[in-house]
C-alpha cells in the first residue's frame, strides 16, 4: 500500500481545469447510470468503447433497444481476455444474428478510423479512464458524433483508492470540454459505481 501511495506521488500533475457556469448549466444530475440511459437517444447508432464481459451492454440493449450497437473492445489482458471477448459473442449471439450488434476487436483510437464522420447518435467510453487515452479517445471521436449527439463515459472519478490507481477522466474531459465548446449534460450519482458523464457541443 505504502508503494503505490509513493507511486501516485511521483506521477506527474494533471491539467486542472474547472468548467465555467456557462459550460455546466444545462447538467441533470441522475441517480445512476442505468437511469441515464433512460435520457440517452433510443433506436440509435451507438457504440460502447470498453465492453468486458457486456454487463453495460445488457442494460443498454434493454433500456435504449439501440438500431445498431458497436462493441469495441482489445480483449488483450489476463482479465479482460479472448476467452471473455467469445462469452461477449455467446451472450450476444441472437443480435449479432440480426445486425444490430458489432463487434470490433481492436483498440479504441484506432478502431475510430473505421467510421464515417457524423456517424454516432451517442458513445460511452469505458476503458482504461487514464487522462491520455481518454483525451486520445475524445478528440477522435468527436468528428465521429452526429451534431447534437452525446458522449457519455463511466469513471468520472479522482481515481480508485482500493486499487490505489490514479484516473484522468475529470481532467480529459474538463480540458476537451473546454477547448472545444463542449457542455456537461449529464453526472450520475451512483453510490456502487463510478460516476457516469454525458457532454454535448454547444452549437
Ligand atoms: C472497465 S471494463 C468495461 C466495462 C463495461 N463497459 C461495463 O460497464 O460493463 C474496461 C474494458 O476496456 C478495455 N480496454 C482498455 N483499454 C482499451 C483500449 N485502449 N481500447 C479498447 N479497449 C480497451 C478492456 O479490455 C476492458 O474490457
């Protein structure tokens, strides 16, 4: 414990940027974050960015019964492994079948080439909440939203102090929102998850 308290020390400082009133006025705080999906757009084209076993996906593909659903996923560790990528394929089979789930194996920055600009109503990323992939991860997908369309992430956290793993989700996309003209829309509340965000370009 002592060594990741000296680790977490040692690592360099983060951008800080606190959002301006104009940039939080809209935000709906919601309880949870299988209650934002109920705010989330249904029968639209989205994609889950960090997937795992699909636990989010069965709540998602209950509550927004979305047109076409992207799971990407590397599936490339111990823990999240090839074995849980083929349990994701089982669970999911019969909407593989009809075309409204696809899976893309591969990592999320460069899997986002593979899509047409203007192509996703909403995204939620989830997957390693560090501040540089996650800033990687907005900047490319942004051209890949529709106008008006949201994303949305899990982890909007300092960190995980059980695991004594610092997170650089609030700083990515404080600093996005920031350079961009993005807005937070959405904070959920969840007391036995990490928080869940939503932003949007303010037009
Ligand atoms: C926390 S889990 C996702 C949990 C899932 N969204 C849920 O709520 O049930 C994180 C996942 O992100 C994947 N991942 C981590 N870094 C990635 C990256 N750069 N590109 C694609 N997938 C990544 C891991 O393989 C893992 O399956």
């Amino acid at each position: 414990m002592y060594d990741r308290r000296k680790r977490m020390l040692q690592e360099k400082p983060l951008p800080k940027h606190s959002l301006p009133h104009s940039q939080i006025k809209n935000i709906q705080v919601i309880v949870n974050r299988l209650a934002l999906l109920a705010f989330l757009p249904k029968n639209a084209v989205i994609a889950e960015i960090g997937v795992a076993q699909g636990d989010f996906t069965a709540q998602v593909l209950n509550t927004c019964q979305p047109k076409k659903y992207f799971l990407i996923d590397t599936w490339s560790t111990q823990r999240y492994s090839e074995e849980m990528k083929e349990s994701v394929k089982k669970r999911f089979n019969s909407q593989i079948q009809q075309g409204q789930v696809i899976i893309r194996e591969g990592n999320s920055v460069l899997m986002a080439q593979d899509f047409p600009d203007c192509f996703f109503d909403w995204i939620y990323l989830d997957t390693d909440h560090s501040y540089c992939t996650t800033k990687k991860e907005l900047e490319i997908y942004r051209h890949k939203i529709k106008k008006g369309g949201i994303i949305a992430g899990h982890d909007f956290i300092q960190g995980n102090w059980l695991k004594g793993k610092r997170y650089g989700v609030i700083e990515a996309v404080s600093e996005f929102c920031i350079q961009h003209n993005w807005e937070m829309i959405y904070l959920t509340m969840d007391y036995n998850e990490f928080p869940s965000f939503g932003i949007r370009a303010i037009e």
